[in-house]
C-alpha cells in the first residue's frame, strides 16, 4: 500500500507530522514550565540537531560552505530536509561576506496556526537562531546565523542574516 503514496506526498506528511508534534509538545510543556525555560529547551534541540544535520549532509552531498553563500545553500537545503516542501523562501542579499535570507512560508508558523498555539509561546526566532548559529559553527566557526525580523514578532517573514568572519 505504502508503494502506492507518491514520495512527495510522504515527504509532506512526516514533515507536517513531525512539526506538529513539536508545537502540541509546545501547547503543553510551555505553559507548565514557563516560557523561558520552554524557550532554553527548545533551544537547545533546535541547536542540536543542527549540530548533527549540518555535517552530515555537508558531507553527504559534498556541499562547500567556505563563506556566506555557500553556508546558505547548506542552511536552505538542511531546512527543506527537515522542514519538507512547505518551506518556502526568497534571497535578499548576497555576498561572501554576508546573506541575508526570508522565510515566507514555515512549517512551524502554520503548525503554530493550525493548533492555535499562544502568541507568548511562539518562540520559534530564537530556536531558529539557535538551530542555525549551532549548525554553521559546527562546520566552520566563521559563521554566525542572527534573526533579523520574525513572524512571532509581528513580520510578515522572519529574516535569517548569514555572515562569515574572516
């Protein structure tokens, strides 16, 4: 049966699944344990992960990150792996030097929609902070990834700003 479900569409689901898991995790641990310290854990496993996604498909697919583009294209492509197909974004600004990135359309932002997750408990900007500022390190530690703008801040976008230090 399984053979039958186009791949994309499995994509999809487990993705979607997965994400919602995280928020209905959010619905019912925030509220016990507070905000911030929801905010600490949350965190910390965003960072986490990436610490472990990043090299794992640097290496996998060979991807070169010797400055800000290319730790983009690692940080775009390691995001729609476990994200999947919902996510969307759009380039703003390009050098070696620094990329700046929008996210238009995020898994995490309609989970959140979807299961009338608490405006005060929308705190993915920091975790997305989190997962890519860890991820980049990870690989070079050159890199930094900061927030600029965030839906749970009232943007239309969240704004991921890449750069490289030489």
């Amino acid at each position: 049966m399984l053979e039958k479900i186009p791949v994309e569409t499995q994509w999809k689901i487990t993705a979607q699944s997965l994400t919602g898991v995280y928020v209905a995790l959010a619905k019912v641990l925030a509220p016990t344990l507070g905000t911030e310290k929801w905010r600490e854990i949350s965190d910390n496993i965003f960072a986490g992960g990436a610490k472990m996604a990043f090299p794992q498909i640097k290496e996998a697919f060979n991807i070169p990150v010797e400055d800000a583009i290319g730790a983009t294209n690692l940080a775009k492509i390691v995001a729609t792996l476990q994200m999947g197909p919902e996510f969307e974004w759009e380039d703003v600004e390009e050098s070696p030097e620094r990329v700046v990135w929008r996210v238009t359309k995020c898994p995490w932002w309609e989970r959140y929609n979807e299961l009338e997750l608490k405006p005060e408990l929308r705190i993915c900007d920091s975790s997305a902070e989190a997962w890519g500022d860890g991820g980049l390190k990870a690989i070079n530690p050159k890199l930094t990834l900061k927030m600029g703008k965030a839906m749970p801040k009232g943007d239309p976008y969240c704004e991921h700003i890449i750069e490289f230090k030489k």
